[in-house]
C-alpha cells in the first residue's frame, strides 16, 4: 500500500501553497538546490533533512512530516465491517478510486464518481444483482468522470447528482438535502478548493453500527491534500470544517490513495 503523495509532493504542493521558492525551501531543509530538486522528485534522498525548519516554512507540521518520511501509512481497512461497500480502482496512466455501495435487503445500490472504466463497476452490479438508483459526482475532474456517459447509457434509469454549474444533471446537490439507499442514508457537504463543485458525500445508518463513511473527491488524501486549484486556503479550511467535524472514526474514502479516517488525517496528516 502507498500514498497517493511521496514526500517530494507533499512538500512541492506546500511550497505552492505558501509561495515559497524552491531556493529558500532549499536552504531550510539544510540542501542544495540539486539535492532539493530531486527530492521534491523522488521523494526520498539520502542527506538529512531539517524537517523542522523546512516545515515551518512552507506551513506543514513538522512532526508529521517527519513520522510521513520514516513510512507512516493509514491503517489497513476491513471493509467487511462496511459489507457492501466496495472501493473501485481503475488506471488510465494515473489510478482513480471510484465507491459502489448497497443496501443488501433491496439490492439497490449508488456510486459515488466513474474511475476511468466501466466495466469493473457493472461487473459487481452484474454479480451482486444489484439496482443502480443514484450516480454521485463528488467533482467534475475527468479521471472522476470518465465513464459517466458509458455508464448512463448502461445504466440510465440512476439519478445523476453533483454540485457542478450546468450540465446534464438529474439532481444538483442542495443544503440539507438527503438520499436513502434501503437503511442507508446519504447526505453531502460542500468541500472546494480543489474544484469549485468539490463535494463529499456522508453514507450514515450502516448495519451493525459500522461507522460513518465520508466520499471525499479530492479534497483529502490519506497524508496529504489535493491540489489547490481553487484556493491552497480554502482547501485546507473545508477539510477542517467538513470532514475533521465528522466522528473521529468515520472511515474517509479518497479518490486516490488508500482508506484512512478522520482521526488518522488528525494525528498525522502534515497540512493540519
């Protein structure tokens, strides 16, 4: 299991986010400007670095940082504990998650983004006999979307949802609102900064008391962030106000990268 960011990117998207150059990131983590330039390209290097200083520069936890570097990785998950849940990776030359979920009673089932392919997706439903009713879009990036037109078509009785402005949705994501799956209920929060439409999407009221799952798009990876395109402190702000307010055990499901959960990003996600 590896991170959706080594090292190397972590720091380069803090540099971006605290507009540092890479000359004075350099000189804090006590490196050439070679020895730096690759280690924001591997990840890894072989001189000791000042994580300290270099984290206070560029606005991450050093600590962190530091436990990050030494091989610090989110538990392993049992989704067994979820039953029907499944986590969906496709790859196009970059590797995407995609969720499917159901209610095993009804056998009706949501799936929150595409991944690059839809075959994976319709070979569970195919097996499993399942109904799917809700399509979510967590953000309109084309690795998250890409197989939403081939799985309409396969699929076209499920209602599309997404916050994005404008185009062909069936329902746009509006404050309070709430879907049920069978017993499960499904309910989103707002998360730009990586993407305008950026959504998370709160799956509650599974069997057995299992704990919350959060659907977050991009807005959060398992120790790090995505890409701030929107705005590096919006991003970081609707994690700390829409995902980290959910119960410390509720179980974050990225678009990239492994599972972790809330209390996890807490105690050891760098940006925070």
């Amino acid at each position: 299991m590896n991170l959706e960011d080594h090292l190397g990117d972590i720091v380069r998207k803090a540099r971006s986010m605290s507009n540092v150059s890479a000359d004075a990131a350099a000189r804090a983590a006590g490196f050439t400007r070679q020895q730096f330039d690759a280690l924001e390209e591997a990840g890894q290097s072989d001189h000791r670095l000042n994580y300290a200083a270099l984290a206070e520069l560029i606005g991450l936890n050093g600590a962190k940082l530091e436990a990050l570097a030494r091989g610090w990785l989110p538990t392993a998950k049992d989704l067994t504990n979820w039953r029907e849940l499944r986590c969906i990776s496709t790859d196009a030359g970059m590797a995407v998650n995609c969720y499917l979920i159901w209610d095993e009673v009804s056998r009706e089932a949501a799936l929150f983004d595409t991944g690059w392919h839809a075959s994976p997706t319709e070979k569970i439903i195919a097996d499993n006999q399942l109904q799917l009713r809700h399509i979510f879009i967590t953000h309109s990036h084309e690795d998250h979307i890409a197989a939403l037109e081939e799985l309409r078509k396969a699929f076209p009785k499920a209602r599309l949802h997404s916050s994005v402005k404008g185009g062909p949705v069936d329902q746009r994501n509006r404050p309070s609102d709430f879907i049920h799956l069978g017993s499960l209920r499904i309910t989103h929060r707002d998360t730009p900064g990586h993407a305008e439409d950026g959504t998370t999407y709160v799956v509650g009221t599974w069997p057995d008391d299992a704990p919350h799952v959060a659907i977050v798009g991009d807005a959060i990876f398992a120790g790090s962030i995505g890409r701030g395109n929107q705005s590096w402190e919006l991003a970081r702000q609707t994690v700390r106000d829409q995902i980290f307010t959910l119960p410390s055990e509720t179980l974050i499901c990225p678009g990239h990268g492994p599972l972790t959960t809330v209390a996890e990003e807490k105690a050891h996600n760098p940006f925070f």
